[in-house]
C-alpha cells in the first residue's frame, strides 16, 4: 500500500520536438475503384499512400496503455497521472478516484492535442512538468487524507504518513550531460520541497521517488545519450535512464510495468479460433495476457519446468503454455479440478487484436479454459486456470503436487511409488539428542542459542532420508564398529584415546578392502549395488565416512582421522584423493598403502631413520625375523603376505645379507671353472685312503 507503486505521474513533453513524424511508416489500402486524396505532405509508394505517427502520438498512446494495464490488474490503490508539459505545466487528472479512469485522460489528451510545429519559445520545456511532478507527489491522497484526520483526532501520535511515488518523464535530450542537469534539477527541486513539507501540515514529504526518465527518438536515428540502470543519487531519490525509438516505447513501458508492478507474461498458445474470411476453416493463434508473478511462483514442486521464451520484439521472456479443455465454470465443473493455490486478475497486452478479443469474450460467456505446462520426466500436467467472475478474468494456479488437504502417505505402503525406507528411527533418534532444554541461569543465552545452531547445522548438513541412499546406515547392524566410529566421530571433545580407536576401526575396514570382502549389506537394494565392482563399493562407502567426518571435524582428532579416510580411498582406487595425496607427498617416499596400514598399535616409525621406501620393508622383515620382538602390526603383515603371494619370495634375496645387492646367476660364464674343479674334485675321491680294521687286512 505504502510502496512506490502507490502513486505514478507521467510527465509527457509537449514541446515542438514531438511533433516531428517518428518515421515508422503504415501503408493505406484502398478499396477497389477508389482512390485516396492526392496530399504532397502524405508519402506515397507503388502500392499505395502511407503515414506515420509523431513522437508526441507514440508517448500518449503507450503511456494511456501503461495505466490501462494497472486499472485493470489493480482496481484499487494504484493511482497514476497525468502532466503535459510545454511552456507550463497542465494537469490532466488529480488524486481522486473519480478522475482515475481512462474517459477522462483520453477526453483530456484530445483536448491538449499534437504540439504545433512553427511556434517560437524559449519557455518551451519538460522542467516545468517535473516541477508540478514533484508538487504532486507531496499532495495526499484521499486515504492518506484520512489517515492524516486520523493522527490529528488522537491525541497522542507520533505515527509518520509514508509518502512514495515514481515519476516517469517521457522527453528526448541531445546527450548524457543534458540528462545529467535534469537529474540535478529534479534533485534540487525534491529537496526543497521536503524542506517546505516540514513548515506545512497539508502537504506531505516525499519519503523516496523514484524518477524513470525514457529518451525517444525517431526510428533509424542515432542518440547520444546512453541506457543507465537505476542508481541512488540520495537517499531520497532514485533515477535511471532509458533511450528507445518511437515505435518501441510501448514494448520498453511493457517491461518497465513488470518490473514496477512485480508482473509476469503467459503467452497462450494454441487457441482454436474461425477464420474471420471462411467460416468453415479454423486456425490456432497465440494471446500474450499479463498478471502478478505470484502466479507461477506459488507453483511447487521438483518436476516444474515453466517454459520460457523472449517475445519477439520485446526484452522480457513469457510463459508459453498450451490450451486444453474448456469447461464450464459451474461448481459441477470445476469439482474434478485441482485445489487452487492463487488467483489474480489478468489483462491482455494487446486489448484491440482479434485473438484478444476472442478470447475475453469466451471467458466472459461463462466458460474456463485449462492451461498446460511440460514435465521434467516427460508428458505435461495442467497448472493453471483461466475463467470469468463478476466481469473480470482471473488466471488460477493449480496444485500439481501432493495437496495438504490429502491424507499423508503411509510410510508401510509399498505399491505406487510410495517411499518405504524412510529412517524414522534414526531421524527420531537425532530429534531426541538435540532437544533443546531450557536453562536455569539466564546469562549468555544468546551465545548458546548461537552454538546450538551453528552444532546442528553441522551435524544435520549430511542427513540421507532414506536408506536406499546412504551405505554407511545400512551397515551399522552387520558392522559392530561402525556404530562405535560414528559415536565417536560425533563427540566434540574427542581425544586421542578416541583418535586410536577410530584408527582401528580404519585399519580394519582397509584389512577387509585389501582382502577383497564383501560388504554386509541387509536392508540396502541390490539394483543399486548391482554390477559394482568391490573397490567401487569400498570407495563409495569411504567417500561417505568422510562426508560424516567432515560435518563433524572441530579438533586436531577429527582432521586426522579424516586423512585416514582418505588414505583409504586412495588406496580404493579414487582418483581425486589419489591426485591431492600425490601433491602433498613429501620427499620421504612412503607410500599410501604404507600410511593407511598403520595401525594404532604398531611402534612408531621414524621418518629421518628410513630414506626410502625398501628400508622400511627391510626393517620390517628384521621385525618378523626376532619372533619375540614381533607387534601386532607385523603379524598382520605377515599374514597379508603370506596369503596374498602366489609364489614364494626369490631364495636370493632371502639369502642376501641386509644392505647387499642379490647377484641373479653369479656362476653364469665360468664352466671353466665349474669343469676343472669337478676333476679336481675326482682325483681328490680317487687318492682318498680308506679305513679298514686289521682283522680285514689279516684276512
């Protein structure tokens, strides 16, 4: 009610610049056997005579269309006026509701007529319109009269009027620095005028104005003054610029009044009308209507898809839905249509075309016509309605969506598409931990009401709604430690008794990838994981874990067992985490899996000590050699090894002392050796004494 759009004054320039022809040319047709008057002023060409509107002709026109749109979308509260402006100012229509009607400015503008061409002034100017603009706009309206009678009846008050309103100011100007001394004018004369509405009770200040002034020129004819958007000169006036050719300003005041008036465009198209030459033959034209933009933005639903396209000719796009099913407008009728969920009146954009015309009239006779929209997911769905009451057309936006006014769906039920996996324990469950409990001492509520928030924002930024789109919940009941990890994982003053345990639990879910186990899935549908390899499901499952990390990471702990994780699906085969851990890799050369199978128990390793990666596996061997020495860790790897190996280890590197290089065939190119030594070999067996007792050498 208090807005800009409360009160909206043009103010025309009648000066002798908006006399001149603004050179869009309309040919005359002439009936057979007739001819039209010879006139040299009247262009003529091979088919016939032409004419042209002037400048001052295309400014009424489009400006009467501008407030035509708002009377009819808008009955009550928006009032707009009238100023010509030439050597003085001359007001068409006040303030009262009496003279807000389209008889009494045409009447008023046929009076005022085209400027003549051969006057001679120097007063000749649109200063003196905005002058009387501005003394307008500090005039009350009849409702603020009332409320003003009202403030002087009570006895205390100390209540301001609000006082808004736009001037649009219809002129032409030879370049930027003309409009700019016609900005600074306009801002000195609001000034003063709230300094004057200060020492007088009859007169109102101008809270804000915002000035929109549109710069015509012929067609085919170059300007120097350039297109603004609106700016603040202060905090009481707004301005912006505009420059169209003649023919173009009532597409340009199409796009401001939407933009004003918060208005949106739907094109209907489709429409089956006769053929005004043959009767028996019928044709499908399209009729462009204005309403409030609510009526597409009270649509709901994920599957909308409002099919917009740019009018030919224009700078705003347009809703194009298709005609379907007129019906009638009974309460029979409409009891198969869906709820309603607003309604606003509309207008068309062309009131005097023959589609236009049709059209309201089939509305006004009682019938309502169904209009559809296209899905996302294919086919199209009807969204709104036209019909007629009491005279006015209405367009209706219809719910395409489950309606409030049903019956919610049973979570149990399974056919027709009904979700079934909803996790209601589970959302229960997160509702009972972050109950709020009102406190006894009353200092720095604000403080923990600004924790809480900021602790359930985190916890609730990852929530699936189902289980059929989370893997980690679905293994909680076939994976003891998952419950215990995320348990943990939710403390905020994890410590580093925690910090080993969620280690574990990590060291044990890369045990079982390495492995190559299957995940215990129970609840989870098999369509989803069907035809995924193990490594995709343990990198799908370790992506997640770190999602749940990530919304829960407030210490040192958290972002240590988030690395882990991410160790683990680089060694799962992730190629995004392998690329961050490939950047970060230092000189040492430890390798992934080497970080991710560190287990928590296993003794501490240094990283100075082992200058590549064969060291460590050196050492580790040394451990495994010492069986009473031996960890946890190197009996896990020593298991690992001894089951993943298809083959034994190479006999020479077994042999090979630490820190020697293993000859591969150290005998190879010495046969001579090898046959001189196996003769020597035999001689030496050949001269061996043998040991007999004497009894033999008696015998």
């Amino acid at each position: 009610m208090y807005d800009l759009n409360q009160k909206t004054i043009f103010v025309l320039d009648h000066t002798q610049y908006f006399s001149i022809s603004s050179e869009d040319y309309i040919a005359l047709d002439y009936l057979k056997g007739k001819t039209g008057p010879s006139n040299d002023a009247i262009p003529s060409t091979s088919s016939g005579l032409q004419f042209s509107k002037s400048l001052w002709t295309c400014s009424v026109e489009s400006s009467i269309e501008y407030c035509r749109i708002v009377w009819d979308l808008f009955p009550r509260g928006k009032l707009v006026r009238f100023i010509v402006s030439d050597t003085a100012a001359h007001i068409v229509n006040t303030w009262k509701f009496a003279t807000q009607n389209m008889s009494h400015v045409l009447n008023a503008m046929a009076l005022v007529g085209v400027p003549q061409r051969n006057t001679q002034s120097s007063d000749y100017s649109v200063i003196h319109g905005l002058r009387a603009a501005i003394e307008a706009l500090a005039e009350p309206t009849e409702q603020q009269l009332n409320l003003m009678q009202a403030a002087e009846n009570a006895v205390t008050t100390n209540e301001k009027i609000p006082n808004k309103g736009r001037v649009i100011c219809v002129t032409s100007a030879r370049d930027n620095p003309s409009m700019k001394s016609l900005e600074d004018i306009f801002h000195n004369v609001l000034m003063q005028q709230n300094t004057l509405a200060m020492s007088q009770k009859k007169i109102l200040s101008i809270d804000h104005c915002h000035l929109v002034i549109i710069n015509v020129v012929p067609m085919n004819v170059d300007t120097l003054v350039t297109n603004r958007k609106q700016i603040d000169l202060s905090s009481c006036l707004s301005t912006e610029i505009h420059t169209t050719s003649a023919p173009e300003i009532s597409n340009k005041l199409t796009h401001l009044i939407m933009s004003h008036y918060d208005l949106a465009s739907t094109t209907v198209t489709g429409i089956p009308m006769k053929e005004e030459q043959n009767a028996n033959s019928s044709a499908n034209y399209d009729v462009e209507i204005l309403h409030a933009r609510n009526a597409h933005t009270a649509i709901c639903g994920t599957e909308v898809l409002l099919p917009t396209s740019i009018k030919e000719g224009a700078e705003y796009e347009t809703v194009t839905l298709k005609w379907c099913t007129p019906r009638g407008c009974g309460a029979s009728d409409m009891s198969a249509c869906p709820p309603c969920l607003a309604q606003h009146r509309v207008t068309p954009v062309d009131v005097t075309s023959r589609p236009s015309s049709c059209l309201i009239n089939f509305l006004l006779n009682g019938r309502s016509v169904l209009l559809e929209m296209p899905r996302k997911a294919g086919g199209k769905t009807t969204s709104h309605l036209l019909s007629a009451r009491g005279g006015e057309i209405f367009i209706h936006s219809l719910q395409i969506t489950r309606s409030c006014l049903e019956d919610p769906p049973s979570i149990s039920e399974g056919p027709g598409g009904r979700v079934v996996d909803y996790r209601i324990s589970d959302f229960a469950a997160f509702v009972k931990i972050h109950r709020f409990v009102p406190l006894k001492s009353k200092s720095n509520c604000e403080d923990n009401l600004h924790r809480t928030r900021d602790r359930l924002h985190k916890r609730s930024r990852y929530f699936p709604l189902t289980l059929n789109t989370t893997m980690v919940h679905n293994l909680q009941r076939n994976m003891p430690w998952l419950s215990n990890f995320l348990r943990k994982i939710a403390k905020e003053d994890m410590d580093k008794t925690d910090e080993v345990q969620c280690q574990q639990n990590i060291f044990e879910l890369y045990t079982a990838a390495s492995r190559g186990e299957l995940l215990p899935f129970a609840t989870m549908n098999s369509n989803r994981l069907k035809g995924i390899k193990k490594t995709e499901q343990y990198r799908l499952l370790c992506a997640e874990l770190e999602m749940i990390i990530r919304g829960y990471a407030t210490n040192s702990h958290h972002k240590v067992i988030l690395e882990n994780i991410q160790n683990v699906r680089a060694a799962c085969g992730d190629a995004s985490i392998k690329a961050e851990n490939e950047n970060s890799r230092d000189s040492s050369g430890k390798s992934i899996i080497r970080a991710t199978t560190d287990s928590p128990l296993s003794p501490p390793h240094s990283m100075d000590s082992s200058s590549n990666n064969a060291s460590i596996l050196k050492a580790n061997k040394r451990n495994l050699i010492n069986a009473g020495q031996r960890t946890l860790f190197d009996i896990v790897i020593n298991v690992e090894r001894s089951q993943n190996s298809k083959r034994p280890e190479f006999t020479g590197r077994l042999c090979t002392p630490t820190g020697q290089v293993a000859k591969l065939y150290p005998d190879f190119g010495s046969k001579e050796k090898e046959a001189g030594s196996a003769v020597s070999v035999a001689t030496k067996d050949e001269t061996l004494p043998i040991k007999t007792d004497g009894s033999s050498l008696r015998s």
